[in-house]
C-alpha cells in the first residue's frame, strides 16, 4: 500500500517525468507514481480523501462505486452485444493482427475502417507533434477496447496508457494480456470514464478517443477533461465517431440502431445517455466552450466509401455516417 503527501507531490513537479503521475478519481489529490513494474495487489492510497486506487490482474480500478452504478447497465449490455458480434477471440493470433485483418471474419468491414483511420494517424499526424522531441510520445488511448492501438503505439516506440470501461478478457483491458508476448513491458491500463480520469494535469502529449468520443454524455465536460491531462502544445485527437451534416440524420441514425437491437437482442442498448454522433454545430460548439480550433483530417477510405453519400441519396435513403479525424492543439 502507498500513500504520499502533497509534499511528495509538488516535488514530484520539479523533477523530469519519468513515470505516470496519479491523482484521485474522486477529489483530485496527489496519489503517487504508477511503479514501472506495475506489480499485482498494489494499492494506492490517496492522502486527502483515502480512497484506494487498486490494481486487479494488471487493470487498475479507477472508475469510482458511485459511478459504477451509473454504468453498469451500458456495461452489461454492451458485453451482450459485442459477444452477440463475436467479438475478441480465444487465439491470440487474432490480437496481434489487429487492426490490418480481422482472424475471425465478423466484423471486417469496420476493422478497415479502423485499419485505415490508424495508418493515417501514425503516418500523417504523430509525425507532426511535438517536433524534435527527443523521448516518445507520452499517448492516452481512450476507448482502448482490447488495447490494439496502444498496442501499435508502443511497437513504435511510443509510451501509451489504454483506458476502458470495459475489463473482460475478450474485448475489454483484460484481453491485452496476450500483447505481453511481443511487448518488454505491458502498457498500463485503466478501467476508468472519459469524464474523471485518474491522471495528473499536463500528463500527456496526445490524448486519443479510440472509437469512444461518440459514448460522451457532455461533450464540453468530456473535452475538457482530456485537456487538462494534456501538457501545453500537445493535441487531443477524435477518431471514428460518426460524423453527419445535420441533426435529423443523426437522430434518425440513433432511432434505427436502437430499433435494430431492441428487434435482434431485446433491448435498445440506451443505457447511456450517450450523443453518439458530432455535426459541425456541436464541434463547433465545444470550441467556443473551450477555447479550441479543430483541425479536419479525411483519410482516405476508398472510392467505394466516399460514394456512399452519393449512392444514398439517389436510392432516398437517410445519409450515412462519415468518419474524420479532429484535432486541437493545447495551448496553456
């Protein structure tokens, strides 16, 4: 068990960085230095309000009880869902090969996607941050999911922290286990929500929404929440959330889906309040909220995908979803 004073804490700021820097999820005091070796049964202790940061098989519990209530039915029927997709895989094969193929053949159109939107990023827009830094990229993945992309990130030598709600050993943090294999060291994972992370101020140079910015019940709160753990001239990066041209198209996408599950599963998966899509309007609206300026990014995902709009039109169909990449730098 550890605990450290706000002493330890304001020294901890005059010293180069070396390893994550903790505060608690609940009232924001000083909680420690995650250790390197992110060994089983530690425990944080915060200073201020106690509470007690645990780490179970290698997951770091930092969603508060009173929060996990609040989830736990997105929780339970997201689970159902993504088990109904065949999600995740018992052959570890299948992990090392995401995003580039998807081993199990059921959800391959979207790992294109997801394929692609990766590449441009890594080819594109790591390249640009931060220029002549001279240590990798400290990298929150949000979103992380099974930990794909914080996987990729450190084979390229970056230092990534994968963040979810979801833990199980299939689809959640608990399948990056089998990432150990081809990693020195395992990336640190947190189950914890995109609106109270456990992370000091200024702790990051790039913080990712992974396929996650669309579950946000508050835009402006959850945006905000990732600047403050990004250091001065980093970026805050949006990946595949759908994007639509207006409202109506929007919430006629939201009314679908849920019509779509309640017939195939028996629920219509609502147990968030989640906006689930951006528009200009409501991208616009955080930056007026927080003082930001997006940046548009549009990978290219082929000629087949970019006619969709087109094709949906003529044939009277809603529009359909688009996927592009937003960032902002961070200006302190």
């Amino acid at each position: 068990m550890i605990m450290t004073s706000h002493s330890e804490a304001a020294a901890a700021t005059t010293v180069e960085r070396k390893g994550l820097r903790l505060q608690c999820p609940r009232c924001s005091g000083w909680i420690g230095h995650l250790p390197k070796t992110n060994p089983a049964n530690t425990t944080f202790v915060c200073s201020d309000c106690c509470l007690k940061l645990e780490c179970e098989q290698g997951i770091w519990r930092s969603l508060l009880p009173e929060r996990a209530d609040h989830f736990s039915r997105f929780i339970r029927d997201y689970q159902f869902i993504r088990s109904a997709e065949n999600r995740g895989s018992t052959d570890a094969e299948y992990y090392f090969n995401l995003p580039y193929r998807d081993l199990s053949d059921s959800n391959s159109q979207q790992w294109v996607i997801r394929a692609k939107t990766f590449l441009h990023i890594k080819r594109n827009i790591l390249p640009s941050l931060l220029p002549g830094l001279k240590r990798p990229l400290k990298i929150l993945d949000l979103g992380a999911g099974n930990g794909w992309m914080s996987y990729r990130l450190a084979l390229d030598g970056h230092s990534p922290v994968a963040v979810d709600l979801l833990t199980n050993d299939r689809d959640g943090l608990g399948a990056a286990a089998h990432y150990r294999k081809h990693l020195p060291t395992l990336f640190p994972r947190f189950q914890a929500e995109l609106d109270t992370l456990p992370f000091t101020d200024d702790e990051f140079d790039l913080v990712i929404y992974n396929a996650s910015f669309h579950y946000s019940e508050n835009y402006e709160k959850t945006i905000a929440e990732a600047l403050r753990c990004t250091c001065a001239g980093g970026t805050v990066l949006i990946a595949d959330t759908p994007w639509y041209s207006n409202e109506e198209s929007g919430e006629q996408m939201v009314a679908e889906r849920r019509l779509a599950f309640t017939e195939r599963y028996g629920f219509p998966s609502d147990g968030l309040k989640s906006l689930e899509y951006l528009t200009d309007q409501r991208l616009q609206r955080t930056e007026a909220c927080l003082g930001i300026r997006w940046q548009t990014h549009t990978p290219n995902y082929g000629v087949r995908w970019s006619m969709r709009p087109l094709l949906a039109k003529l044939r009277g169909k809603r529009e359909p979803s688009r996927f592009r990449i937003y960032t902002a730098k961070v200006r302190k």
